[in-house]
C-alpha cells in the first residue's frame, strides 16, 4: 500500500508466496514491489486470476510442486533430524530421496548388485561362492555324503539301477 498499490495479494498464501518468489530473484535487493508490479501486468495482460501458483511462476517461471502432509511419530521424526544435519540437509528432503529409493529403487543398484531387470548370463553348471571356512566344510560334508552314498548303495551290476 505504502509504494502506491491498489490491488494487493488476497490472502496469506499469495502473499508469502509473492515474498518468497521474490527473494529468490534477489537476495541482495527488496524486489517484492517490482515483482508484484510485473503479477499485476501479466495477469491483467493475459486476463489470468492472481493465485499462488501464478505468482511464483511469473517471478520465478517455476512452480513447485504441492505437499502433503504426513503424521509419524515423534522419535523417528526426531532421529530423521538428527540424520539429515549429519547430512547438511533439511528433514524434508532427506525423507523425500528415502521415499523416493523406496518408491523408485531402480536407481539403488551399484555396480555389485543384480538387478531383476538387467540379468547377467549365468552358467548353470558352475556357480561360483567365496570359499568361506563354513561354506568349504558345507562342501567336504555333502561330499563325504556323495561318497557314502554310491559307495554303499549302488550296485556293481548295472541293470539293476533299471526298475520296472
């Protein structure tokens, strides 16, 4: 009012959305009555209705998208927090990227991990473990086991394994 304006924002969400939208034009210099001036141009130009989202992309040729709003408990909120200033980031957007692996995982898998939509070529007949002291005394055991078995069991003559 006080720089000669008739027409103002209608309502608090115009208004700081003006603020914000013209903050981010400049961080050195008040540019809220240039940009308000340009709003009302454009719109009386184009004979659009002012809204939120009009303003922000008039001024900044962006619009963000709209939030939701989630309830979670207190202490995982608060172990977020705790997380994302480790990160140097704010709550919000370290829960968005966590949503979003979650959501869209396609983009989680390194170099060692195989994914269902991009399968590697494997030969059926060999297949390669680390020879771990368990998986080495896994694999003496189901060969003693082999050995026991065709020592014991099977017959010398041949045509005996043939049953009718």
């Amino acid at each position: 009012m006080l720089e000669g304006f008739t027409e103002l924002p209608d309502n608090v969400s115009q208004a700081m959305r003006l603020a914000s939208s013209a903050r981010q034009v400049s961080e050195e210099a008040d540019e809220t009555t240039s940009c308000w001036q340009e709003v009302l141009d454009n719109a009386k130009n184009l004979s659009q209705p002012i809204t939120a989202s009009y303003i922000e992309n008039t001024i900044t040729g962006e619009t963000t998208t709209p939030l939701a709003t989630a309830k979670i408990p207190r202490d995982v909120w608060d172990k977020l927090k705790d997380r994302a200033r480790e990160q140097g980031v704010k709550p919000e957007k370290l829960l968005e990227e966590i949503l979003g692996d979650y959501l869209d995982p396609k983009d989680n898998y390194g170099p060692d991990t195989e994914t269902a939509a991009e399968p590697e070529s494997v030969d059926s007949s060999k297949v390669c473990l680390p020879k771990t002291p368990e998986i080495k005394a896994w694999e003496e055991d189901l060969e003693a086991l082999v050995q026991e078995r065709y020592t014991v069991d099977t017959p010398r003559d041949k045509s005996a394994w043939i049953r009718d």
